[in-house]
C-alpha cells in the first residue's frame, strides 16, 4: 500500500484561533465545509491529484491534544514552518532534525496543543 492516508482531521478547542494558527503557519486560507453538526475548516484540496487534504475540526466529545496520532506537513524547508509557528502562538517540541537521506523534521505544539510534524528535504 504506498501513500495510504487519505484524509486527516485535527480536532480543535478553539476554531478561530487554529483556523488563524494554521492558516499563517502555512500561507494559506482554509474554506468551510457543509456539515449542520460539525464545524470544519479544511486545508486546500485538488481531487485530481495525488495526495490527500485535512480539516480543522471542533466535535462534541473529541478534544483537542495527545492522542497518538502525528501528521507531518510538507515544506521545502521545515525551519521556515517552525519559525512562523512560534509566532502564531504554537511552541517547539523538537527543533529542525535531520532524518539522515530523507531529509529534516520538526514538531510543534499548535495554539490547541495538537503536536503537528513538521517535513523538507532541505
């Protein structure tokens, strides 16, 4: 199975403040989705293409923090990414790393305590 996930949510206390923490972090504007029993926010999608998108998500009874689960975003240099997370209000776990011949990782801590990854090859 190469590539598997087809979809991520990252679940949300506060959906203004992730919705302002994500959008700055990666230059881009969220859209809302119809949904009359959740508030969803998604990231941009192109469904003829490879590769999968994701929503910020506020749902009754699924906080928002540790749960196991850890999604990495790409970027052409993870030290750029990390840089404007800090100052949308997010914090380092683990500065820009080296993963040897597949490039570099970071790990922040978003504005809801959610950890998010963090991917270049530079």
């Amino acid at each position: 199975m190469n590539n598997p996930v087809g979809w991520f949510e990252i679940y949300v206390q506060d959906m203004a403040r992730a919705k302002a923490f994500y959008e700055s972090v990666f230059d881009t504007t969220l859209s809302q989705l119809d949904n009359p029993e959740l508030e969803m926010w998604a990231f941009p999608m192109d469904m003829a293409t490879f590769g999968t998108s994701g929503a910020l998500i506020r749902m009754p009874g699924f906080p928002s923090g540790a749960s196991g689960m850890l999604v990495y975003f790409r970027s052409a240099d993870c030290a750029v990414e990390l840089d404007k997370a800090v100052k949308a209000g997010g914090k380092v776990q683990k500065p820009k790393t080296s993963i040897g011949q597949y490039g570099h990782i970071a790990l922040v801590i978003d504005t809801e305590g959610n950890t998010v990854g963090l991917h270049s090859v530079q």
